[in-house]
C-alpha cells in the first residue's frame, strides 16, 4: 500500500490486528463533516484543504458514513487522487439515497441488499474503487444479521473487490455477541478516558485477534468546552460529575484536558485507532502534536484509571443513553 506505511504517522503506527493495515494511532473521525442540520456548515474549498492537511499531517486513517450527511462526497471530492495515501472506512445498512436525516434519527436496515446498495453507493460518492474497512451501523443484534443475510453480503463484496475488510460499530452489551465472529475484522467502540464501559470487551476483541478502533476519545471536546456540550451517550451533567469526582484535573501538570483525553486513549495498548473529529485546523494540529507525545506516564495513567474507577466510570459502569449527539459548539 506504498506511501501509507512509509510516512511519519500520527501518534506512532500500527498494525490493525490481523489485516495488512498499517495505521496512524490517531485516525480521523468525518462526522462533523456533515453539514447542517447534524453539524456546522462548511465551506467547500476550505474543507477540502483541510482534508488534505489532515493526511498530510500523517493520518492515514479516515472513518465515514452514509448517514454523516455530506462527508462522503467531500472527501471523495478531496482525497481521491490520492487514495494511496490512506486508509478508508465506512459504514453500511443506513438509508441508501439519503443524504441529510431530517428527523434526527438514523434509519438502519438489516438486509444484504440494502448493504451492497449502500457500499455501491459509498463507492460512488468516496470515488473509489474499494473501501478498505466497512462496518455495520447502528448496533444490531448478531442475529439480525445472520437472518438478514448481512454477513453473507459483507462477503459478497469482499470476493468483488469492493471492500478489503469488514465488521461492525458497536457496543456493550450487544457488542459482546461479534468477539468470535471470525470474518469481522475491524469493531468500532465508543471509548474515552470517561467512557470506559466497554474496555474490558475491547481487550478481549483484541485477543481475538480483531482491530479496535475508538470514538469519542475527546468525549467531544467538552472538557475543553466547559462543558457546554457531551459525549454521545452520556446524560446531561454525566462525565462533568465524573470528571470531578476522579479529581482529574489535578493529575494533569501542566497537560491540557483534551491533551490527556487523547494520551489516555492511546495508552491503552487494546487500542489500535483512536478517532478524532473537528473542522477546526488550529485543533487538529494540536490534537495530532498531543499524539506525538505518545501514551501517558504508566504511572500517572495507571492512577488516572483508579480514580476513574473508584468515581464511578470504569468497565462495565455506566449506561450508554441512546440518541444523536449534542450539538457541536
């Protein structure tokens, strides 16, 4: 896959357990590509700019949807001449043909014609030939897709060509039904210094031998933001409290908040990939410089994850709040 492997990555490398992949530990998460009604509006021209400093900063790993709205398009409008120089990720069983959800919540169907309908249309608005990773969307049951003939689909399209690897976005407790799915290779988890529910499943897709890749590391910016907005899945006032409790703020030395939220995830060796998502490049460049620092101190970071705990947000604790995210400040 040439220039993918042979730059300075973001964050340091790695390999995404068993596939031939070699990722920036810091990748970059599209969402906020959207456009309204999800997310902020957008200009093109400064937009596609901005995707071409994001690979060349050194992250080789780009993760979309069909249902984030206009992203797809603008990447494929900003990337595509230049599809050696990353790795790309979407998702499959949203709406087809729909590309701004008017009420807020996304639609998912199970079926495997409503999949390879959706990663032909991928194909078409990324202009590409191939998406290296796709992931099933919205949480499903393990038996929804083996009845829907999701599965058999997924495979379809890798013998095609169409797509490199594939798997699913997900999380506890349904999460816990694909650690031995043996054709799902990349499993995305929503996973942060303050959403530390599936941590323990995490590892244990790692021993079975799949790539992780982690959202909402920054727990949405709001510790920078004053809390003003939250992570997805989390309740009014939640992490604040949590946060406060584990008396974070008086472990960092010196480290900004957000700086520790990415250091934290990185440390967690079960992570292959942790995503990060802004419009913004004076963010960017700061979140790519945090990751270059590498993980936390073990010792910091290992008092960090006691007092986490002990306030009330280790693994297994907590309770994801379904529902969109809040709005982007």
């Amino acid at each position: 896959m040439g220039d993918k492997h042979e730059r300075a990555l973001a964050g340091g490398s790695r390999r995404m357990g068993r596939t031939d992949m070699v990722v920036s530990r810091l990748g970059y998460g599209a969402m906020e590509l959207a456009g309204p009604p999800k997310a902020r509006a957008l200009d093109e021209a400064e937009t596609i700019a901005f995707l071409n400093r994001i690979v060349d900063s050194g992250i080789n790993y780009i993760d979309t949807s069909i249902d984030y709205g206009l992203s797809e398009r603008l990447i494929g409008k900003a990337l595509s001449h230049r599809r050696h120089d990353f790795f790309l990720a979407s998702k499959c069983a949203c709406e087809v043909g729909v590309e701004h959800v008017k009420d807020g919540h996304e639609k998912h169907t199970y079926t495997g014609e409503n999949v390879v309908a959706g990663v032909h249309q991928s194909l078409r608005r990324l202009n590409t030939t191939h998406l290296d990773v796709v992931q099933v969307h919205g949480n499903p049951t393990r038996r929804e897709l083996e009845d829907g003939g999701v599965i058999d689909a997924l495979l379809g399209l890798q013998k095609a060509g169409d797509v490199r690897y594939f798997g699913i976005s997900s999380r506890l407790p349904l999460l816990a039904e694909f650690i031995d799915v043996e054709c799902f290779s990349v499993v995305q988890v929503p996973y942060s210094a303050l959403q530390r529910t599936n941590e323990d499943v995490i590892r244990s897709l790692r021993e079975a031998g799949k790539a992780v890749v982690t959202r909402g590391v920054t727990g949405r910016g709001a510790p920078a933001k004053g809390w003003a907005t939250r992570p997805i899945g989390t309740a009014a006032g939640e992490v604040r409290e949590l946060w406060e409790r584990a008396e974070l703020d008086a472990l960092l030395g010196g480290m900004s908040r957000i700086e520790f939220m990415i250091r934290f995830a990185i440390s967690n060796h079960d992570v292959d990939v942790a995503l990060v998502a802004t419009t913004n490049p004076a963010h960017l460049e700061a979140d790519i410089a945090f990751a270059a620092k590498g993980p936390l101190d073990e010792d910091l970071y290992c008092t960090a994850r006691k007092r986490i705990a002990e306030a009330g947000g280790g693994p297994g604790q907590g309770t994801y709040k379904s529902g969109g995210p809040t709005p982007i400040m």
